[in-house]
C-alpha cells in the first residue's frame, strides 16, 4: 500500500472518531483498530513511519484525545465494559501514533493531554495494576511523549510528575517501575537523579535490567519482561542517570564496565554500541574510575571502534579515548570512503577569525548548537564591533575534526556557552564546554531556548544557575551590555561604559538616559553601602536568614564577593557551601541577588 493510501485510510478513520458522539460503538472501536493495523504494518518501514507521523501531527489529534477522554475517562478502571474496550482501543492508537511521531508528542504536550495523563495515573496508582488496560497504555504514550520530544519536560514537571512517579519506584509491577524510571530519567535534574538512586535503588535497578536485556539476542531486540523495554532504551535512560557523580560511581561498583565493555563487540547493533561508548565516557569523568583497570581495558576497543565508518561512532570512541585519557590527547577519526565535496575544515573555518579595528585583549569562543545561527551570528558582529576577535564554527564540524575543535578551545580565552536542549545533548558542544572547563578557561552561559532550564552536564560545570536570557536577537541587543560587561570581568579587563550595540533595525543611538548604568558605576554605587544598607538589601530579595551570616559585612565586600564570583563560579559556589554553609537552594537565590545589584 502506497503512501499516500496509508494516510488517506488513517485520515478516514480519525475523522469519523472526531465526529463520533458515541465511543463505545463498535464502529469507533473498528476505526482505532484499523489504525493501529496500519501502524504496525509499517514497522520496518523508517521512511513510511517519518511521513505518516508529520501527517498525522496536522489531524488535531490533541483536541480528539480530549473529546474521548471526556467521554470514556470514568471507564478506565472498568475491566470488560464497552466504555474501557473503547478507551483501550484508543488511547492504544496514540500509544504506536506517538512512537512515530515527535510532533504529536508535542501537541499532547501543548493541549495539555500530557497533564490530564500523569493526573490519572496519580488518581488510581492505588486502584488497579498499571500492567494491563488503558492505564499501562498511558504510561507507555508518556514514555514515548518524552524520548521523542524533549520539550515535553517542562510540560511533565508543571504536572508534578517526578513525585507522582517515584511512588510507583517501590511496586512489585516490574513493567510499571520500568517506565516510570524511563520517563524519570529524562525528567529529573541531577539532584533529583541522585535521590533516584538514594531512595529506591532506581540506578541499580535500571543496570541489573540491562545486564539481562543484553545477555542474549532475543532481549537485546525485543526487550524483557515481554516486550518491556530493550537494551538500547534501558541503556539510554542509565546514560541520562549518570550525569550525577554518584550515580557515574554506583554504576562501577555494580559491575557495570564489563557489561558496557562487551556490548562493544561486533555481535551488538551500532546504536548499542554507540550507547555502551556513551557510558563509558561519562564513567571516565570520575578521576578513579578513569584510572581503573577495568576502564582502561576498554581501550583496545575503543581504538578499533573509532575505526568505524559509522561518523558518530567513531566521534564517540575519539572523545571517550581522549576522557580516559586524562584530557591530554587528541585522538583522530578515521575519514568517510565515500566520494563527496569535502567541506573547508573547521580548522580552515577559524584561522582567520574576525577582528576589530579597535582590538581587546582576549579571543572569544562561541560554543553553540548548528539550529542557533542567527542570534550567534548576530552575538559574533557585537562581539566584533565591541573589539574582541571571534571564533565560531560556521562549517557544521564533524566527529573528525576533533582535534581542529580542541585547538579552537586551547587558544581562546573566554569560551560563551549557547545553552539549549540540543547543545545539551550534542556531542560536539559537550566536548567543548567540558573541554574548556578542564582548561579553566572562563565561560560565560547564554541561554537561548524558551521554557527550556539548564540541567545534565551543563550543572557539574555550574552553568545552570546565572546565566544571560537572549531568546531573540531583540533581547541579545538589549543584554548585550551586561554580557560584554560580564565577559571583561571574566578576563580581569577594567570594565568601562558597555558598547552598546547596533540595531539593524533601527538607525541612530539611544540616549544617555535610555542607557544601562555602566557596571563600573553599579561598583561604585554598591561599594558605599554601609552593613544596614547590606541587611536591607538582604531583606530585599528575601534573604533574611543570612542576615546574621553577613552582619559585619559593608558594599565593599559584597563587592569582593562579586568580583571572586566573576573570576571562578565554581570556587564561588564551594565558598559559598563550604563556608557560609548555604543549601543550594540559598546559595541559587543568593547568586541571583548578587548579580542583579551589580548588573541591574
């Protein structure tokens, strides 16, 4: 069947379900059925799957999941009714229209058909087991809403879903632990990840769980616990646990390199063993780990590995190689075999960065995600035009230029993260903001993407607590000042009158009185406070209980507090730990304060 037929027959069928006034039908029942035959008969089929699920995005599938809520929600614990045939048969449908498309993973999202899911499975975790029935099929919808569509996380955690879902961690439902954990796993922040462990074993769990599925090759494709999940999703979501430290050192100490070293082998399928590198590289970030004989003989075949044809497993192996390592050496990817106009190297792309006729001391590095040209182009020509010589990849470098990225890092002095949820998970930006850190190399975080906080590795380098928001290029013009100001303190520079920069938009200058106080003055200012003024500034942005902790404290040294802050975030925030003994969320909220006085 062409196509164009599957969609005209999809099509057929939703249409008569959104004009249905009765669910319990057997026609409606037949209709969902019939989709779902459709869907399952294109599952070897990528192309036929990618085409259907933009299609099926545009048939407001949300608002459908809605009207049958509505309709059939009170049967969902109704075992043999008409009304929970009908709910099955449906809400089964969304469960294989999901998988294949990541734009109605989004619209579920959007309509809030996602809340309406995690309420219900908070109303009646009690009530019925999770393992059979429309309740196992929405957790299988929200697994697949949040692997497809990772904008769906601020949507899961407004729902309350972390909380909801860690009471099901201690079930004696296998299945229903299993997809918690997978949707957990891509939801919670680092602290929360570490708790996951802490409290109900979720790390521990997840690994024993991917021993077996990769034991033998029937588990590896088609999963345990009936179809429950296979090796490649068990490993992905241990992968996304192992940003915390603690976690990184569980997975170690329960055996888990043997396990991610086998799954090297030829016998594991590429995006096994693209996981299975994946692990191993985050488990090199703990110094005795990296230094175990049990990392380092994965070397050996790591090297083969990185001898692959497949570009983004060997970028994986060079990076992996070059963590164990210790960060000292740069490990070449073999090139592609095949015939094609080769692209100018990244290296090439930089040699002649771009300068200004009025240069600063220091070379800038922008670190971002490919889909942010425009306001990183937009952040380089104000980046020029304020003096400073610029470095950004406008190649879309590969895996095999990693050593050309490495040198790009050596020779900057400052390094701007672009933080999204894509530079997040992209191996390249991850390589080069880990890299720089490892050099100690200044770094000043942008955030560019709405709805979208910080978490993951981006935290171990203290990137997800103060940063600059430039969502669009209006926004980047109008915070362009606190950033130059912030990037000339990270280099030691005095901090003059921010450049202000040019609107392509507008012509002209603003006046002085439209202007940002210069941070110098803001210094000036906050540096005449006397200790009341300090209490009252505490007191200000609800900081009272560290009115005591600060009583002898002038502007003067709230000043030196800022100045340690801007030269070393990360020292700051141990001094602020260690020292003042400030909870992170206090230390969050004391960071924020601090910054406004000085940038506002």
């Amino acid at each position: 069947m062409s196509i164009e037929e599957l969609k005209a027959r999809i099509t057929t069928n939703i249409q008569y379900l959104q004009d249905c006034t009765d669910y319990t039908t057997h026609r409606a029942w037949q209709a969902a059925h019939d989709n779902n035959d459709v869907l399952m008969s294109i599952l070897n089929h990528s192309d036929k799957q990618n085409a259907l699920g933009k299609h099926v995005a545009q048939l407001n599938l949300g608002s459908l999941f809605k009207m049958v809520w509505q309709s059939l929600s009170d049967f969902i614990t109704q075992k043999y009714s008409k009304g929970y045939n009908a709910l099955s048969a449906i809400i089964g449908m969304y469960v294989n229209l999901t998988d294949i498309s990541p734009e109605l993973s989004e619209e579920l999202g959007e309509t809030g058909c996602i809340h309406l899911m995690i309420q219900a499975m908070d109303n009646y975790r009690m009530k019925q087991r999770f393992s059979e029935g429309p309740l196992r099929s929405l957790t299988i919808i929200l697994v697949n809403a949040i692997q497809n569509c990772n904008k769906n996380i601020g949507v899961y955690r407004n729902a309350n879903v972390v909380p909801i879902l860690e009471k099901f961690l201690n079930t004696d439902d296998v299945r229903m632990k299993v997809y918690s954990l997978r949707i957990l796993a891509h939801v919670v922040n680092e602290e929360e990840s570490s708790l996951l462990q802490a409290t109900n074993g979720g790390v521990a769990f997840l690994l024993a769980l991917v021993k077996d599925a990769s034991s033998t090759k029937e588990h590896r494709e088609q999963g345990i616990v009936g179809s429950l999940a296979s090796s490649l999703d068990l490993l992905r979501c241990l992968n996304k646990l192992a940003v915390n430290d603690a976690n990184k050192t569980e997975i170690a100490k329960r055996g888990g390199m043997p396990v991610f070293i086998r799954m090297l082998q030829n016998d594991f399928s590429e995006d096994e063993q693209c996981a299975a590198v994946q692990a191993l590289w985050n488990l090199a970030f703990i110094e005795k780990i990296r230094k175990s004989k049990e990392l380092q003989a994965s070397v050996k075949s790591l090297k083969k590995l990185s001898m692959s044809d497949n570009h983004h497993l060997q970028q994986l192996c060079a990076y992996a190689l070059w963590q164990i390592r210790g960060n000292t050496k740069h490990t070449k990817s073999r090139t592609s075999g095949k015939v094609e106009e080769a692209p100018p190297s990244y290296e090439e792309a930089i040699s002649n960065p771009a300068k200004s006729a009025a240069p600063r001391n220091g070379q800038v590095m922008i670190s971002y995600q490919w889909d942010n040209q425009e306001t990183t182009q937009r952040l380089r020509d104000n980046l020029v035009t304020a003096g400073y010589e610029v470095w950004m990849d406008i190649t879309h470098m590969r895996g095999s230029l990693l050593e050309a990225m490495a040198k790009a890092v050596e020779t900057s002095t400052l390094v701007l993260v672009c933080m999204t949820e894509k530079y997040k998970n992209s191996v390249n930006c991850r390589a080069e903001a880990q890299y720089a850190f490892t050099l100690k190399k200044p770094i000043v975080p942008l955030l560019l993407e709405p709805n979208y906080k910080p978490d993951g590795w981006l935290g171990i380098l203290g990137l997800t607590t103060l940063y600059h928001e430039i969502l669009s290029t209006d926004q980047l013009d109008s915070n362009m000042a606190s950033i130059l100001a912030d990037i000339q303190c990270a280099l030691g520079d005095e901090v003059d009158v921010p450049i202000q920069p040019t609107r392509e938009e507008s012509q002209g200058s603003a006046s002085k009185s439209q202007q940002k106080p210069a941070s110098g003055q803001l210094k000036e200012r906050v540096r005449q406070w006397s200790r009341d003024d300090v209490q009252e500034w505490l007191k200000g942005n609800e900081l009272t209980r560290l009115c005591e902790t600060f009583k002898t404290f002038k502007g003067k040294h709230l000043e030196k507090m800022y100045s340690r802050y801007s030269e070393d975030k990360r020292a700051f925030y141990d001094e602020l730990k260690n020292d003042y003994n400030m909870d992170a969320k206090t230390r969050t909220e004391f960071e924020v304060a601090l910054e406004d006085v000085f940038e506002e």
